[in-house]
C-alpha cells in the first residue's frame, strides 16, 4: 500500500508580524544606504592637514598652518600669544577673501560666534558691581513674564547665576540658531523683544537649577534681555560702550560698518565645503540664497549676516582685539596701564561660579572626565599645576578659541574662516611653545615684538598688519 506524503502547508504569520518583519527590512536597508553614504561623504570631504603631535617647533608649526590654509579648511587663521601684559606672537596665515585675493591680517575681522558670551558675562558682573542687579536675584525679578516649568510644574527659581554658568536647565540652542538670523543690512529684534517671542517654546527645563552646567546659548539670551532691562541701553550699545571701548577693542562690534567693507582690512568672508554633513543644516537658513555670495571649488563663501541673538554669538572682531581681552585678564583688568576692567570683575570671572559640566556639545566625555567646569563665562578646567579657562565658538563659515594659562599669566587666541578646525589641538601646540619657553622666537622678531607692545593700539594694527 502507497503511501502519500502529506505536505505540510506553510504556517501563515498574522499580518501584523509580517508587517513589521517587512519594515524590519526596509528600515535595515534604509540604514545601509545612509552608511553608505557617510562613507562616501566622508572620504571625498576635503580633508584638513592634521595637527602637528606635541613636541613640535615653531618652525614646524608655521609649516603647518601654511598647509592648513593652502587646503582652504580653513582659507584663513589669524593667532595672537600673549604672556602676562604683552603681545609674543602674532601672525595671519591665508586669505581673508580667497576668491577677491585678500590676504587676512591680524586686523581682520572674524565673527567671534560663542566667543560672545565672555563680553556678555563682564557686561552682567559690571551690573552688579553698579549696585544694579546681584548674580543671586532671580530672573523673574528682573523678566516677569519668563515663567519656566520643570516636569510639568513650576521649575525653581532660575538665577542670575545661572544663567552665567549654563546649569540654569534651559535647553541649548542648536539649528535654531541658523534660523534666527539676517542679512547685513537689515536689522533684528531687541535682546528683550527676541526673548518674549520665543520664551513659551524654551520655557520647559532639562534639569534643575543650580545642579549641573547643560551648555545653552538660549541662557546667554535671557541674559542680553537682563542687561537691556537693567542698564536702559540695548545689549549691543552697552557692550559696545562699557566693555569693548574701556578695553580698546575699537576694531570689535556687533554689526559692519562701512569702513568694515572696504578698508584695507575687511571683515573675512564665511567659509562652508560643500562636501560636508553641517550643509545640510544651511537649509535651516530663511531664504538661504540671500547668504551665498558665490560657491567656488567646492567651497561656499557666505554673505555677511548677523544674529538675532547677537548675547551668544553676534561679536565680529580680529585677533588684535581678542589680544587685548586676554592681556586684560592676565593684568588685573588692565591693558598697559590703563584700567579696562576693575580687578573684580577679573577675579569674580576667574573664580567664582563654578559648576560641573553636564554632558553637551561643548563638554564630550573626554572634558568631563578631565574635570571641566563651568564658570562665569569661561569654562574651567582645574588642575593643581595651574587652572585653564577656554571658551570656543563655532558656527557656519567661523571657528574659534580663546584660552588662558593665568599661573602662566599665558593667553590664546585663534579665530578662523572656516567651519571646522582643530582649535584645541592648535592652542595646545601653542602652549607648548609659549608656555614654559622665552626662547620660542628669535631675537629679530622678539625686538619687533617689544618695540611693538610699547605702540598705542593704533600703531600696533599698523605695525602687525602683515605680520
């Protein structure tokens, strides 16, 4: 007797497991395809020399700055070495303008991006040197209508203090800031009118107040709103009249001038590679034609254009001006003999304030396992061979870093146009050089240098010009 073999119909899944196997797969195809394309993106990118490791000489160092601008990422980098109240080193490397062949000199001027944030923390220390606000009031007393909730419920009393050292909870600002912008030549809201359009959508806090440093340029802002509450003035007249101008930094402002766009020594022209990740957040940008003034070899170069939250980002200055900040809170406050600061607001912002640094874009797990604080304005890294203070600023078209070595009584200043560099890698070197040696420069360019350092401010941009 034969024997038929049954066959054994295939076991049908509900709909609702083939449905998610089959978006299974399409989603793991999907991540393949964008692996793909990180992986093509990122080996046609235009790659930047790398820093030179430690140990290196001046000599080689300036080698390299050579390759980095003749790679055009970035076109340009300007650099200022101070050392207690006097300039050591200064020098420009690459063009300002590279399509118009404007070389960049130590006059040039950079948009400072988060640079920003130190002038805006001496404007609200100065404040309170006045009798005109105290780092302990609450925002509130001086901005009522900034009401902040914390899971749901009316969030603690945010502080002044707070604000300063980035632990007041407030969320950061990240594609926002590409979008809260305009074209030079326009203008944009007020410090306190941006604030009241936009407190209802930041008003929910990540954490709360006082425990833990969460870097957010929105903090910064509420703070501009402070200072024009307080002093009367908009934020760009006070910073401009009671902190730029007692330190000299005449050639330091929030907009351009006329003189800015044709002198010998115009501001640098943004630089982006098209090949890149942080292009795709240019669309982020209102009518983002309006800010390209040209795309050549692959680079595009931008149109001058200004924040609406100039508190946290809106400074454009050259490195001779950076100069002067450093050498001012290296001296007590003072640039030569003359007071620019009072020494305490150099001692408050040096000392006093400090909170941890909570994960951010600004502190990675490598700056939170070496200690980083933040301060009043500057970050903070402790270290019983001497403290370092840093602040970087980064943006489309601009990077930048400013350090101090105060037992070094040593500072640091890098601006560039371009999007991305290795700011920290750089000003590490340069520690290294200036830090522990005299001997860095030869003797020619040290007798420049002290002939230099005795000129007025006037003289010395005449004299480093093409240095």
């Amino acid at each position: 007797m034969r024997i038929r073999s049954r066959r054994r119909r295939p076991h049908l899944l509900p709909p609702a497991v083939t449905m998610v196997r089959r978006l299974a797969i399409v989603l793991t195809g999907l991540f393949l395809l964008v692996m793909l394309v990180v992986a093509v993106v990122f080996a046609i990118s235009p790659r930047a020399p790398l820093t030179p490791p430690s140990g290196a000489k001046l000599v080689e160092l300036e080698a390299f700055f050579e390759r980095l601008v003749t790679s055009e990422n970035p076109p340009s980098v300007s650099i200022s070495v101070v050392k207690g109240d006097s300039v050591v080193y200064q020098k420009s490397f690459g063009f300002a303008d590279a399509p118009a062949a404007v070389r960049a000199t130590p006059d040039t001027r950079y948009r400072w991006w988060s640079l920003t944030k130190l002038l805006t923390a001496i404007a609200v220390v100065q404040l309170q040197e006045q009798g005109l606000l105290d780092l302990d009031d609450e925002v509130s007393t001086h901005l009522p209508f900034v009401k902040l909730t914390y899971r749901g419920e009316p969030a603690a009393p945010v502080k002044i203090v707070h604000l300063l050292n980035h632990s007041s909870g407030l969320r950061n600002l990240r594609f926002e800031v590409l979008q809260w912008t305009h074209v030079d030549g326009s203008t944009g809201p007020s410090a306190g009118a941006h604030l009241m359009d936009t407190i209802e959508r930041y008003s929910r806090l990540r954490s709360t107040p006082g425990r833990r440093g969460y870097y957010s340029n929105y903090g910064y802002l509420v703070l501009g709103a402070i200072i024009e509450k307080v002093s009367n003035e908009s934020y760009e007249t006070y910073v401009a009249t009671r902190v730029l101008a007692p330190l000299g930094m005449d050639h330091t402002s929030f907009e351009l001038t006329d003189t800015t766009r044709t002198n010998t020594d115009p501001a640098a022209v943004g630089c982006h590679p098209i090949v890149d990740f942080q292009t795709l957040f240019l669309s982020g940008i209102r009518n983002v034609d309006d800010y390209v003034r040209s795309i050549d070899k692959g680079r595009i170069w931008l149109e001058p254009f200004h924040l609406e939250g100039n508190a946290f980002g809106g400074v454009i200055g050259p490195v001779s001006d950076a100069a002067l900040l450093l050498r001012a809170f290296l001296h007590e406050g003072r640039v030569g003999d003359q007071p620019a600061l009072s020494p305490e607001t150099v001692r408050k912002m040096l000392s006093d304030g400090w909170v941890r640094a909570g994960s951010s874009s600004v502190a990675p797990v490598l700056h939170r396992r070496a200690g980083m604080q933040h301060g009043l304005g500057w970050w903070v890294f402790p270290s019983p061979d001497g403290d370092m203070y840093q602040h970087t600023g980064a943006g489309p078209g601009f990077a930048t870093i400013l350090r101090l070595y105060p037992k070094e009584r040593l500072g640091i200043a890098v601006l560039a146009n371009g999007t991305s560099l290795d700011r920290e890698g750089i000003a590490s070197r340069l520690y290294e050089l200036f830090g522990a040696s005299e001997d860095v420069l030869g003797d020619e360019a040290r007798h420049d240098l002290r002939q230099i350092d005795d000129l007025t401010h006037p003289e010395i941009d005449r004299h480093t010009r093409n240095r």
